[in-house]
C-alpha cells in the first residue's frame, strides 16, 4: 500500500514524478526544500541542467566549479484532507485576502491548483500551489533588535547573492524602512477589515531581498482573527495570530526605533500585558508537546 503523499516525512524526486498529476517532461529535478512544512509539503523545482552542474561540475577559467542549484519555483502539496471541491475553494478564498490586502511586491505569487490524486485506486482532493522562489536573508521579527542586524544581513548578501545586490547600505536600510511602512499598514488594514493574519512567527516566512523588499513567502498560514478575550490557537495548538501581530510590533519598533501606539485597537488588545502572558505560557506548552525548546520552532510552522 502506497504512503499517502501528504504524509510522507522524505520526499524523492521519484515521488513527485510518480504522481498521476504530474507529467515528466525530464526537463525538471524536483527535491525536498530545507523547511519542514507542517501545513503542507514544500518540494523545489529545479531546472536539470542546473542540477547537472551542482553535481558534475562546470570549468569556469579552467577551474572545477560546482554551483548550487537555486529554484525556479516552489510546488506546496497542502496536507489538509478535503471532502469537497467546496471546501477547498474556502481554503483557497484565506490565499487571495493575503494578494486583495498586501502589496504585490510584498509576497510570494502563487497559482492555486486542485488535483485528483490516485492512491491505491482511490481518489482524493489535493490543494496544491506553484510559487515563486523569493531569494533573500531570512528576517526574524525577534532578532532585528539585535544591534547592526540590517547591516549583517546586507553584508551576508553581499558574499552569498553579490550578483543581486545593487544597492549601496544607506539604500538599502532606506529602502527596506519604506517598504516596511507600507507592508505594515497593509497587514493592520487586513487585521481590521478582512480579520485574518499571516504567520509572520514561523522561521523564515519572512524574507529581506537584495531589493530592500521584505517578503511573505508562507502564504498559506492565515488565521482568523477574534478581537474578542479568548486566545485563538490554530489546529497545532499554536497561537499564531497573538503571535503573529506581536512580530508586527516587534518590527514597527526596531525599523522606525519607536515604540508602538499602546492605544491602536490592534496594539491594545493583543499587547494587553496579561494577555501576552497568557500567549507565552501556551507557546511554552506548544513547544513542549513538540518537542521544540526553542522561543519558536526551528522548523517553520507552515
């Protein structure tokens, strides 16, 4: 009997080509992406002759070089069970809020996709995306505090993507402020209007590019958000919206180096002292059903 694919803890390139949705044309490599994702598995696309070259080398001026293959897109196989085409057009409506609100530089695009997947002559409704490979520096809203830490990134990009780097410093520090601003503005406009929120407490599901642009690569993690007292935790036992609006903050504050406005509807209910104490003690028990000892986890809760 064959291991549902939505369940499989290693995935091959043999694996995604054994899939009936897929038609291998042998142009492309497919392999497991570093992130673990518990929402969905997260499979790179590569081009062959890119990976050719990572593994057999190419002369570059007479000297053996063996290049990383970098992806030319992202495929997400969400692991969410669906018993109806209903269902999942629901799950794809919490996509399109991130691309009605966010500005379009701001996230990962994706094409949405449902299959029918055939395991052991059965049927079943898969969700599946097609997203675009972002290249940048992971940016942790619990770190940015952390003296010089734009410039660390901005040096880290210079030695491993110095052929994307076209911004000086000061242009980069500038530009990544302005586009905070706006991203920022857009996800409280989100919060308050559309009530869902991205997971921005996950490992590396924020991203700064070479550009200055930070971006939302995990897009498919939303969560409803209730103004009312009670905490919220998603199907893992994660309070990922408390979480979520709390990096908010956390950026405000290190970027434009002010403190957040206690009296914002957003600010004042999520930030309520008591409450966030309450957050923290249910992230601690997350973490220790886990197993993870971390302030959050190593693997991105996506």
């Amino acid at each position: 009997m064959l291991i549902d694919i939505r369940d499989k803890p290693h995935i091959s390139h043999e694996d995604i080509i054994r899939l009936n949705f897929i038609r291998d044309r042998g142009a492309y490599i497919f392999r497991k992406y570093h992130k673990q994702g518990l929402r969905s598995q997260i499979i790179e696309v590569l081009h062959r002759q890119d990976v050719v070259k990572q593994t057999s080398g190419e002369h570059i001026n007479g000297i053996l070089f063996f290049p990383w293959a970098n992806p030319i897109k992202i495929l997400r196989i969400f692991r969410s069970r669906f018993n109806s085409k209903e269902e999942v057009f629901e799950e794809i409506k919490k996509l399109k809020i991130v691309e009605t609100y966010l500005p379009p530089g701001s996230y990962a695009k994706s094409i949405e996709f449902i299959v029918d997947y055939v395991r052991n002559e059965i049927s079943h409704l898969v969700l599946c995306g097609l997203q675009d490979y972002i290249e940048g520096e992971a940016l942790n809203p619990w770190e940015i505090f952390k003296k010089n830490n734009l410039a660390d990134i901005f040096n880290r990009m210079k030695v491993e993507r110095p052929h994307l780097l076209e911004l000086t410093l000061e242009q980069f520090i500038k530009r990544v402020k302005t586009n905070a601003k706006i991203f920022i503005q857009s996800t409280k406009k989100m919060i308050l209007e559309a009530k869902y929120v991205p997971d921005f407490a996950g490992v590396e599901n924020l991203l700064l590019t070479p550009c200055g642009h930070i971006k939302l690569v995990d897009i498919n993690n939303i969560s409803k958000v209730s103004f009312g007292s009670s905490i919220r935790l998603d199907e893992k036992g994660y309070p990922v919206c408390d979480k979520s609006i709390e990096a908010i903050s956390m950026l405000e504050q290190a970027l434009f180096e002010r403190l957040f406005d206690k009296t914002e509807k957003i600010y004042r209910i999520f930030l309520d002292p008591q409450r966030m104490k309450e957050v923290n003690d249910l992230e601690e028990k997350f973490h220790f059903s886990t197993g993870f000892g971390g302030h959050y986890p190593k693997e991105s809760l996506t």
